[in-house]
C-alpha cells in the first residue's frame, strides 16, 4: 500500500531553561559563564496523511523506550506509526523527557547499564526466557532479537513522573482532540494527566513489539 504524506515534521513540548551566573565570552566559548540549557522537554515526531480519516493519535512510549518502538516492528514490518497513518489517521509520537530525541536534561544521573535484557523479553510478553509463548507474534529470527535488545533506551536523567506528565500534557494540547495510545510505564503515567483540562479523547493500550493482530485491545477505527 501506497502511503501519502500530506505533512510531517518534529518539535519540542515543554521544558525547562537554566542559566549560569556571569557573563559569556565569545573568546573563551567552553567556560559555562552567562551560558544558557534548554532541556526536560519532550520531542514530537509526526505524519499527517493525505487523506485524513480519524482523529490524531499520540503514542506514548514505555519505560527503557523511546519513539522509534512504533516505528517498525523488530523483524522490519510496518509499526503502528505506518499502520494507523495509512488508515487515514496523523500519527504522532513523542519522546519523553530525558529518553531518546529528548535526551537533554538539566539533571544528569548515571547511565544504567546494568544487564536486564532477559527481563525485558519477560515484560514485553514475549514469553519466559529463553522460551517463547506458543502464540506470540514476534519473529522467532534471531536478528529480531536483537534488533529488540537493541531498541532498549536508558534515561539522561532521574525519572520525574511530573515532568513526563506536563511534555504529554504540552503534547497533547498542541495536536488538539486526540487519541492517546501508550505502552507499558506510559499507561500508569497517563492515569496522572489532567483530564478534565486535556482534550483527550480516548485512550489505548498496545505493546509495540508485538503484531496489531496479537494485541488484546480492539483496533481504532476511523
């Protein structure tokens, strides 16, 4: 299927600015005087499709996730990004604060890395390791293996459930009516947006990793 692209581009939602004291020196550039960091905020990535059929959809991403989990699935197949853009809907996905695209934080922490893969491949419901479920939709390749182990994205910095909530909640203000569609840590942070003030529409559940068909909750419909 042909997919027709009316508009699509990225940007930034939210976040905070901090300042040094002093003053810059154009001739002594690294010296962090007078010098300004934007940082905390989310980044959006977006397709608007030709032919518009449904309201837009944000997708949320999950915990050690960023936005490229709706992308594609690992073994290479069309994500739900490709999957709902070419049902009519724009798509949108974001990056939450200090993950992926939006990475820049103004409170820096350690990077984890800590070997947890086989508990990732537990938690994604693919099955109990080393043993996939009978009925699971991921590719038994060993490459989309390890395109998914590779797909893990740690934090810039500690985890904040306000901030994340306020760059969703900028996110969401900024599309307009939307659909919000979240993975994993997404869908308990999203029990914390302001509903009443959001103008969400309705909110789904689905696990990236996985084939639309295997997913329990019932596809969008335009």
């Amino acid at each position: 299927m042909t997919l027709a692209i009316k508009k699509q581009g990225s940007y930034a939602v939210g976040g905070t600015i901090i300042t040094n004291e002093g003053t810059f020196d154009g001739k002594d550039q690294m010296n962090p005087q007078g010098q300004s960091l934007h940082g905390d905020h989310a980044r959006v990535s977006f397709q608007i499709p030709e032919n518009v059929k449904g309201l837009p959809i944000l997708m949320w991403h999950g915990w050690w996730e960023d936005s490229s989990s709706w992308d594609t699935t690992s073994d290479g197949r069309d994500g739900f990004k490709t999957i709902f853009a070419e049902k009519g809907f724009p798509v949108y996905l974001i990056d939450q604060a200090r993950r992926g695209s939006a990475g820049k934080t103004t409170v820096a922490t350690p990077i984890n890395t800590t070997p947890n893969e086989q508990w990732f491949f537990n938690q994604f419901r693919l099955g109990t390791w080393p043993d996939f479920f009978d009925n699971v939709q991921f590719s038994r390749e060993p490459e989309a293996l390890n395109q998914f182990f590779r797909a893990m994205v740690p934090d810039t910095g500690s985890i904040e459930s306000d901030l994340l909530v306020a760059g969703t909640s900028a996110a969401v203000d900024s599309i307009g009516d939307t659909i919000l569609m979240t993975h994993s840590h997404a869908e308990a942070l999203a029990g914390l947006l302001p509903w009443q003030t959001t103008k969400l529409k309705r909110s789904s559940h689905l696990n990236p990793a996985l084939d639309l068909s295997s997913q329990k909750t019932k596809p969008l419909k335009p």
